[in-house]
C-alpha cells in the first residue's frame, strides 16, 4: 500500500511538471499598475481610465528570451503570441483579462516556467479584438483614438496547481508597471493636403482680383 501511494504521489508531481502554467492579466490595486490617457497627442496623462467597456487590452506571450518589443503597437512582429483579451470594469485605472481568479492559461508553458508578457490596450472605437484595432489603425480611417503598449515583463514565474498565477504588472523585477494610452488622430493623407492646397491658392486668388 506504501508503494501504491508513493508511485500515485510521484505520477502526481509529474503530471503537475507538465501542467498548463497561468498568468494573471490584471493590473491589480498598486496606484503604479494603473492605465492612464491623455488628451493632446504626445501630451502628459491628464487621468485614469474609467467608463466600464471603453477600451480593451490585448495579452501576448513569448519565450523567456524574447526580451524586448520595439514593434510599435505590434508585438506579433516581435516573436510574441497573442494569449487572450480583456476590457476594463467601472474602477478607476483597472482592468481584466481573466477568465476566473485562477488566471489565464498559457498554452506550451509549464508551470514554474518563465515566460515574457507584454500588453498592448486601446479605445473601444479601434475595434473588441486586436486583429480589428491593428487593421483600423492601419487604415488610417478618419477617427480620434487611444492606444499604448506596456513594457515587457520578463522571467514571469508561471503559477499553477497549489502555485498562484504569476505576476505581469507590479513592483518586482522583472514585472511592468501601468502605462499610458495615447490620444492619436490620423494623419491627413496626400489627398487631403492637395485639397488644402488648392483651397489656400483659390482664397489667394480671390482675394487679390478683389483689391
């Protein structure tokens, strides 16, 4: 019977080894882990987010290795995956992409492994999915959005089983802290500056047959 329970606990820990790790994808309640806009481009956070379902956030995962996303808005440029999405509740500052409080799953990577996470959210008028944001903003349609990236977390401990789900947004090594979403129009297109053009030379024109 000892042996019975020893081999049964042993399977146990095996199947645990190679379990799905979790990842928590909430910013938590540190003021230093809150979303924040601002409301002149390229202009300092004026406040934080609130207005339950105004703007989404996007998880991806990469590697341990993958350390860094200079891929503006696009980290699937940069090696990561995209893991899940989530939107913001009615708390100043907060958001959530957990399906329940045992975290997200991240598939491919066992618990107790690390793994890089960045976050990329924006403005519910770019679209509910990333796929939908991307291919707005690369349209350049004629709209006034908000969108920003996290840093990258690196060495995220996956949790799982009697481990609790690792941490993206806080204080520690290796964690990120909140950041801002930025008020962005898009720039006028080519046509758009001849029309200008046009329009200043006729008011020249008019202007000097009427002196």
């Amino acid at each position: 019977m000892k042996k019975i329970l020893t081999l049964a606990a042993l399977m146990g820990a095996a199947s645990l080894s190679f379990g799905q790790g979790t990842v928590n994808f909430a910013n938590g309640v540190a003021a230093n882990t809150h979303i924040s806009t601002n409301t002149v481009v390229g202009g300092p956070s004026t406040g934080k987010i609130s207005v339950a379902g105004s703007y989404y956030f996007a998880l991806f995962v990469a590697p341990s290795t993958v350390t860094s996303s200079p891929t503006l808005y696009n980290p699937l440029a940069d090696g990561f995956s995209l893991l899940v999405t989530g939107t913001n509740g009615a708390t100043l500052g907060r958001f959530s992409g957990n399906p329940d409080s045992a975290g997200v799953v991240v598939p491919s990577f066992p618990t107790g492994s690390t793994a890089s996470f960045v976050v990329v959210g924006w403005s519910a008028n770019l679209g509910t999915d990333f796929t939908t944001a991307r291919n707005t903003l690369q349209a350049n349609s004629q709209n006034q959005w908000f969108i920003g990236e996290s840093g990258v977390a690196t060495g995220v401990i996956l949790g799982g089983g009697l481990s609790p789900a690792g941490t993206i947004f806080g204080s520690n090594l290796g964690n990120v802290t909140g950041f801002n979403l930025n008020f962005t129009t898009p720039a006028p297109e080519p046509t758009s500056f001849a029309l200008a053009g046009l329009g200043a030379a006729a008011m020249f024109i008019f202007r000097r047959r009427n002196k």
